[in-house]
C-alpha cells in the first residue's frame, strides 16, 4: 500500500477528468489567449491533519502552520516589491528544495513536478499534479491549477498571464538556501518558456534570505521554546554525569529527555576531555573524574532548531578546581557577552565576527578557526549572512544584520585543529534576537561551569 492509501481521496473532480465541472471554477483568463480557459480549485482542498513522525519528511502541511506560512508569503511578496521583482518562481520536483517548499507552502516533500508562484502583486500560485494537491502542497495559494503528465502547458500559461519582466528563480554563488533549483529544472524552464525567461531570470538570493533569516514572531517564540527545551535537558543531566557513565549513554538520555518535553532531538556533539585533548563523540567514551563533559546539542521544535552548548566539570576529588579551566571559560563567557551587546542591525556580520573574538583574545587565548556565529531558524545553519570571516566565500559574512534575525553567538578554545597540550576543550553557544538595544537571549545563559560533585 503507498503511502497516500491512507488518507481521504481528492475530490471526484481530480480523479476523472470528464467531471470536472464538479467542484471546479472554470474561469477565463484573456492576458492567456482570447478562448483560452484555466480550470482551477475554486476552495483549495486539504487532507485532514496527519502528525509527522520524528525525523521524517512531512507530507501534508501543518494545520498550526497556516498564519506562519502566510507570514512568510507575506515578507516575500514585500521583499519582491522592495527589489523590483515582479514574481518568484519555486519550480520543484520529488525530492527538491524542501525548505524553501515548507516555508511558502507547508508540506516538504513534492511527489511530482510542481511551480509554486509569488508575485510582486499578491498573487499566490501553484501548479500541482493531482496527487500532490491531494497531499495538500497548494493549501496556502490562492490559485491553484492542476496538470497531468506535463507540466509544462500549464507552466506557459500562467507564465504568459504574470507576464514578468523579472523572474526570481532558486541559484546563488554564495548562499545555499538560495540555491535549490537544479540545473536540469533550469534547463527545462528554458526549453519551455523561451528567450523571454532567460532574459527575466535573476537570482533569488534576497528574496530567499529576506524570508529566511528575518524571523517572524512566530518564528521566534518556536526558536524560544527550543532553546528553553535545551537548556532544561542540560540543567536536568547534571543528576547523570558521573565517573563510570559513557558519552553515548548520555547523549541517550538526553535525546530522550527531549522528547518527552516535545521536541525531536538532533544529533548531540559530545566532548569528554582532560587537557590536551578534544576528540569529539559520543564515541562510547567512559567519563572519568577531572574531565569535562561539553554539550553541543540542540533540538527540533514544531520545525525550529536550537544549538546551544553546555559545561560540566567533573569533580576530581584530588585535586583543585583547574584555574586554566576557570580562565578558558571566563574568556568565552566575556567574548559571548559582548558579542551579545553589538548585536544590532546595521552591524556587519564579518565586523561582529572579528571584534567577539577579539574579545577572546583579550584573555591570551588564541581564536578557533570557524564562524563566530550562525543563523538558526528552520535548518541549524539557516538562510543569510553568517558572523564569520569577510574573505570565506562559502560562509558570506559581508552582510548587514537585521532586526529579528537570530544568531548563534559561539566563542570556543582548544575545539577546532590540534589540541593545546594544557586547554581542555571549551566553549560557549547562545542563541540571540537582533534587536535596536542589543541581541536577546532566547534562554537562560549558562553562567559558569557546572561542577559535578558525584
């Protein structure tokens, strides 16, 4: 049985050609061809809610979805108008480009080929094969018109009814988000839509980033509860940190924690280290008194991340708390700090990277070689300018910083290359709104090392 037997059928209207009359509104669209005639849903139809299970791709768009899809359709079309675009075309087959789908359309998987289409005047369009307007993907559009077989007749009429002079379509150089449209779906709308697309195509990079990386309140307050979700799974695993456990049984226990709170856990980095080391698991390590145990983790929240980090020293009973330990730890506390106070718009993502971790070197600790900080949203490293290095060109950091975009602040020691024979391996990673005054933290920080006294 497929996957689709399950659920309700579509209307009689998509299963048998002849009955199209019921259930559909034929209307007439001149800008097309004087006879020419679109047959189109008149209510679109959606699939009774069908909940996702962990980790799998979702079919059928989320019924707590609705205003946040709208939300993101609605900071597209503004950032189109902005940038003089006239339409922004997500053309997609199975298995493509599933978060910018998820964004504007709801589900993140398409079964056929499929255009959905923005525009510069509020139209909301998509065209679907039946089964994938069965599964609900035209939900959010206002105009939905169906094909079978071949899209392309469909895709040329609607084409000639926008009309655009400029067409955004899913290539960057630079930002991946930006970057689902494959070439052989180029080639295709080339061959289907002629000299007059080409000439229309642009990328749709700022559009995409514009949508991605500017979070709505929605958005923030499923980041926010993500990260609160964390930072209780960690508090909580200080009760099972001890000499004697391992990092994979740890990380179990975490995971499940996570789930029973109402997250999906993602996959946890764990780093239990002395001096002098940073090999980073689970690797099935057994913990041992003087190590550090460090955290880097997040979870999975109606479709929002968190990665955050957490310290745990545990408590050699021989010997005194480490004074490098403490001083790594003040260093990456102060740089995550003041990262945290130059976070306003207007910044540049390379200047805030520099300046933070300049601040780590203030203590006479050298910085690691990565991006100080990420945008987090619907992927771990989601859409738009990093807080990195200004001359990486697969991380650009030559960005301005926006109000409601949300960053990881993420200064470290001794967790990247080879290991300082005195360090441990250490680090800081908060998650923050930008905001005029400041970045906001989205949950408690941790505010010094957590010792485990077993």
């Amino acid at each position: 049985m497929c996957a689709f037997d399950a659920h309700p059928r579509p209307p009689a209207a998509l299963r048998h050609p002849a009955k199209r009359a019921t259930g559909w509104q034929v209307i007439s669209v001149d800008s097309i061809h004087k006879s020419s005639q679109i047959a189109r849903l008149s209510v679109p139809w959606a699939p009774p809610a069908s909940p996702a299970k962990e980790f799998d791709m979702r079919l059928f768009p989320s019924p707590q979805d609705a205003d946040l899809i709208k939300e993101k359709q609605a900071q597209a079309i503004a950032a189109m108008d902005r940038l003089d675009i006239d339409a922004w075309l997500v053309f997609v087959r199975e298995g493509g480009d599933s978060h910018i789908v998820s964004t504007i359309a709801g589900p993140e998987f398409i079964v056929q080929n499929a255009a959905l289409m923005l525009t510069r005047d509020g139209r909301r369009i998509a065209i679907l094969e039946p089964i994938d307007i069965q599964n609900g993907a035209g939900t959010h559009f206002d105009e939905i018109f169906d094909y079978e077989r071949d899209i392309v007749p469909r895709l040329r009429e609607v084409w000639a009814s926008v009309a655009p002079k400029r067409i955004a379509l899913n290539y960057s150089r630079q930002h991946y988000a930006a970057d689902g449209l494959t070439h052989g779906m180029y080639l295709r709308l080339a061959e289907a839509l002629g000299s007059d697309f080409e000439a229309a195509a642009v990328s749709s990079e700022d559009v995409v980033l514009a949508t991605r990386a500017v979070k709505t309140e929605t958005e923030i307050a499923r980041l926010t509860k993500a990260c609160e979700i964390t930072v209780q799974v960690f508090e909580e695993l200080a009760a099972h940190i001890r000499p004697g456990v391992t990092d994979s049984e740890l990380g179990a226990i975490a995971a499940a924690r996570a789930r029973e709170l109402g997250a999906s856990a993602g996959e946890a980095s764990i780093a239990v280290n002395g001096p002098g080391r940073n090999e980073k698991g689970p690797l099935g390590k057994v913990v041992e008194a003087g190590q550090v145990v460090l955290f880097d983790m997040g979870v999975l929240y109606e479709g929002y991340h968190s990665d955050n980090k957490y310290v745990w020293y545990v408590q050699d009973r021989d010997h005194p708390f480490p004074d490098i330990l403490q001083r790594q730890w003040d260093a990456c506390r102060a740089s995550a700090d003041y990262a945290l106070a130059i976070l306003k718009p207007g910044e540049w993502g390379y200047d805030v990277h520099d300046r933070a971790w300049a601040k780590l070197e203030e203590f006479d600790f050298p910085r690691d070689a990565h991006s100080y900080g990420h945008q987090i949203g619907r992927q771990v490293h989601d859409a738009g300018t990093w807080l990195g290095d200004a001359d990486n060109p697969y991380r650009p950091a030559k960005g301005r910083l926006e109000e409601n975009m949300v960053f990881t602040l993420d200064p470290t020691i001794n967790r990247v290359g080879r290991p300082d024979p005195d360090c441990y391996s250490m680090g800081v990673e908060d998650i923050a709104q930008v905001t005029p005054e400041g970045g906001r933290l989205l949950h408690r920080p941790q505010s010094r090392i957590t010792v485990v006294d077993w």
